[in-house]
C-alpha cells in the first residue's frame, strides 16, 4: 500500500490482515498516521515525492500489486515536497500539476516496474456511499434545485481537474475546491450563504478512482453544521463515507440533509 493521511490506509490495512494478507507499506512523513506501523507486517517512511525509493521499497520486497490510499495535503506540493531523481523525472514529464496528472503518471511508472495498481475499496466495499437520502430530512424543493444546479458545476469543475466540490444557494456558486480542500471550500461558501448552504461533491468526468475516490465524513457534517449549512449531496457509488453512522446522526441532529444521487436530475 502506498498511504498518505486519514483513517483510509489503517481500516485497509485491518481488512487486508483479516483476509491473512501480508501489508506492506510505503507511507509518507508528515502524512501518513504513524499507528499505521503497528497494523502492518512491513513499513518504509519516504518523503513526499521520492518515487524512486517507493519504487526500490516494493520491488526489493516483490511486491506485484499494490492500492494508494489516504490524503495527501495539497498544500504541501509547495513546502515539503523532495523529489529524488525518478520523482524528478516524472514531474519533468508533466505538462500540468493536477491531482489526476499525477497520479496517472505514477501509477504508469509503477506499471513499468511490473507493479500494479488496484482499486483502493476493494477491501472496504461497505465504505462507498448508498443510493438515496441518508437522512430523517430530506432536500426541499429550493434545495433540489440547488443540487441540479451544482452537480452541473461541480461536474464541470473536475472536467478541469481543478477540484470535486461547490457550495451553493439560491442557484448561484459561493465558492469551488481547489488546493485547500473540501472543508475549507464549505467554511468559505457557508460564510457567504450565512446559512443554507448547499454543499455537491462528485468525481471528476475522466477520474480514476482505482485511486483517487472522493470522500466525505463526520468532518464534512462538523464543518457544514459550522456554518449553518443545509445539504450535503455526494455521489452514490463513486464516494467513501467515513463513520457513516456517525455522520448520520450528526446530520438528524443539526437538521441537515444527506443524499447521495447516481446523478444529478434524481
């Protein structure tokens, strides 16, 4: 497993070890959660953009296969960032730094050196978010309209692979992801609306979501709830709901509706 922050890389790494499966891990400082090592069989610590030695770590240990899982902080391309010289060749490469870009290339690399990438919910299917409303609460007719008008918009935001997620209210865009994430977009779109804000989340038009899944959690529900927001909508079948039960009771609590639609006429 090549694991970045967030819970994701230790719930894989308990599902792996229950099917006796050997976890191997490269993980990244500053990152990854460091009790990841006592869930694993094998952890080796690399600096974010040192592909070579992630490439050197899984090859010396036959490893054929592999998943990414877990958060990379964005913001952290501009800071930490220490490429060795295959990391260096790959960023060369790049006529654009988005996320999918990337994460294609690498994964493309990986291939090279006789090293598969597989879908990262393999083992954890039950995390990806059920078709229809989670909620005692469901969207209003205003509210509706918000989430057509925004899947349109969030849709065409992953078209540019800019970001996955827009906040909305009374059919006009308050603020769109980009390299601060999806709690920092709710903060700034929920200060705008003052209240009601209806947050879409989706996945990009071309993503591949073998490793790049959008995610939602009890988090997400914290952060709307700071802002007075409304709705959160996600995407059935293509997000991960982290403490799914837990969010739903935080939503019923704060009157906030959750729904997870195959597209955005539903």
């Amino acid at each position: 497993m090549i694991a970045g922050g967030g819970q994701f890389p230790l719930l894989i790494a308990e599902a792996a070890k229950k099917e006796g499966m050997r976890v191997i891990v490269v993980a990244h400082l500053d990152e990854t959660d460091p009790k990841l090592s006592d869930r694993v069989d094998e952890i080796v610590w690399i600096k974010l953009g040192q592909l070579g030695q992630l490439i050197k770590a899984f090859k010396t240990r036959g490893v054929t296969e592999a998943l990414m899982a877990g958060t990379i902080t964005k913001k952290r391309m501009f800071e930490n960032i220490r490429p060795d010289l295959k990391g260096l060749t790959i960023m060369s490469k790049l006529a654009f730094f988005h996320d999918d870009d990337i994460l294609r290339a690498v994964a493309k690399e990986l291939a090279r050196e006789g090293i598969s990438i597989i879908g990262s919910t393999q083992f954890l299917p039950e995390l990806i978010a059920p078709e229809g409303c989670l909620t005692a609460r469901r969207p209003n007719k205003a509210e509706k309209e918000d989430i057509r008008f925004g899947w349109k918009m969030a849709k065409a935001l992953g078209q540019l692979d800019i970001g996955q997620c827009v906040v909305v209210r009374k059919k006009t865009v308050l603020a769109v992801e980009a390299i601060d994430g999806t709690d920092a977009t709710i903060l700034r779109g929920g200060k705008l609306a003052q209240e009601k804000a209806v947050v879409v989340k989706v996945s990009k038009p071309r993503q591949d979501l073998r490793f790049d899944v959008p995610c939602v959690g009890l988090e997400t529900i914290r952060t709307l709830s700071r802002v007075n927001g409304a709705v959160l909508a996600v995407e059935a079948g293509n997000t991960l709901m982290f403490d799914k039960a837990e969010m739903i009771t935080e939503a019923d609590m704060r009157h906030i509706a959750i729904v997870s639609l195959r597209a955005a006429s539903e």
